[in-house]
C-alpha cells in the first residue's frame, strides 16, 4: 500500500523465540497503530504510537512490546513467541489520529509452531 | 460490555442491486463511524467517515448513515458489480481511556452475482 510497508509479509517462527515485526511509512504521519487480525475476532489494537517515544497498549498487548524511535519506523516485538500469537498483523497510520480514515499495510502473516 | 455487531452472515445480491450492511453497537459513544473495504489477503482500504452530528454521508455509489439513538449505521453500494465483492468493516473512533481508537467489526462479506 502507498507510503506504508511491513516486513516480513510472512514468517514462520518457533515457540518461545523473540519476533520483530516492522512498519515503515513514508507518509510523516504521527500516529502508528498495530493491530491483529483472527477469525471470528477481527481486528484488535496491540499497540499505538501517538509520537517519537510516546506508545499506549491497545486491547490485547499482553506478550507484545513496541518501539519508535523514529517518526516512520513502529516496531512490533514478540518476546517470547506462543501459539495463541499466529495470526496476521497489521499496522496502520493515521495523520490525525481522530476523525481521520487509517491507512493499512499489507500484512505480515506470521505462524507459530 | 461493549459490542460492535456486523452480519457475520454473507450477503449475496445481484449485479445492480443496492446491498444493505448495518452496523450496530452498544456501550460507546462514538464521534466518528467509519467504514472499510477488505479484500482477501490485503489490508482493509478506507472508504467513509461520518461524524456523529451527520445523518448521512455520499461517495460515489456509497452511502453511509449514522443514527446515534439507534446506535447503528447502514452502508448502502447502490449499481452493485461484481468487483464490490469483499468483506466490509464497519469501525467506531471513540474515547476508550488514554485515547481515540478506532475499534473494528469482524465485518461482513458482500458478494455481487452476475
């Protein structure tokens, strides 16, 4: 998708591994969000970012951290990688924050065995 | 608790017709409502928003309305084609403590016969 990119797009890693996932955007938007996908769950926040530095927990954080130490990277770190955590995710940018449609990337689909 | 409902049903109508997708929630109070567009294997595409204070709002061959007593939007494609075939999300941006989010349906899967 213009201006956001994540990588890998696919992974398959094991139990109790460390994973990184990273957004990349070109776009300057402020805020960076990473959400998972699951079916019959849908789309639920992990992380956002609102600034350099400047992160919050979304709804399911619990075995995930985040990092931005730069206004166009969001990193995404599993710490200890479990099964529960397969799933596709996604991050997205926001220029406002609020009241503003989200533009998402493509995805990285990652697989725990 | 707080509840975002979207037809977990598909939804298959003919090339032509309008399709219908409704989006009810309870326990939020949105300022804005949004809807999304996902095809498979992508990201979702943002299509609409709607401010809380508007009725309806119309894009092309999309229209959205919102009603804040009912608590519910629907999303009308009106000369439906078969490339509208996906699944819709319909999001809340609503203040859920240390912030606006946007809080997501699990969606609703449209498919355009010919």
């Amino acid at each position: 998708d213009a201006g956001i990119t994540q990588s890998p797009r696919h992974k398959v890693t094991e139990t109790g591994t460390p994973v990184t996932l990273r957004c990349h955007q070109t776009e300057n938007h402020r805020y960076m969000y990473w959400y998972r996908q699951d079916p019959g769950h849908g789309l639920r926040l992990i992380h956002y970012s609102y600034g350099v530095k400047d992160t919050d927990k979304g709804e399911v954080s619990d075995g995930y951290s985040v990092s931005r130490s730069k206004t166009e990277d969001f990193l995404l770190t599993l710490e200890s990688a479990t099964s529960s955590q397969t799933s596709v995710y996604f991050c997205a940018i926001s220029a406002l924050g609020q009241g503003d449609g989200y533009t998402f990337g493509s995805g990285t689909r990652l697989t725990v065995v | 608790s707080q509840k975002i409902e979207q037809n977990s049903e598909a939804l298959n109508i003919q090339e032509g017709k309008t399709a219908t997708l409704t989006c009810n929630y309870t326990n939020y109070s949105p300022a804005y409502l949004q809807w999304y567009r996902q095809d498979p294997g992508r990201g979702p595409v943002f299509l609409l928003l709607i401010r809380e204070n508007e009725k309806e709002k119309r894009k092309e061959r999309l229209k959205v309305t919102f009603d804040t007593t009912l608590k519910q939007s629907l999303f009308h494609i009106t000369a439906s084609q078969p490339a509208d075939s996906a699944t819709y999300l319909c999001a809340l941006d609503a203040f859920t403590g240390g912030g606006n989010k946007l809080t997501f349906g699990t969606g609703t899967q449209l498919k355009v016969e010919l």
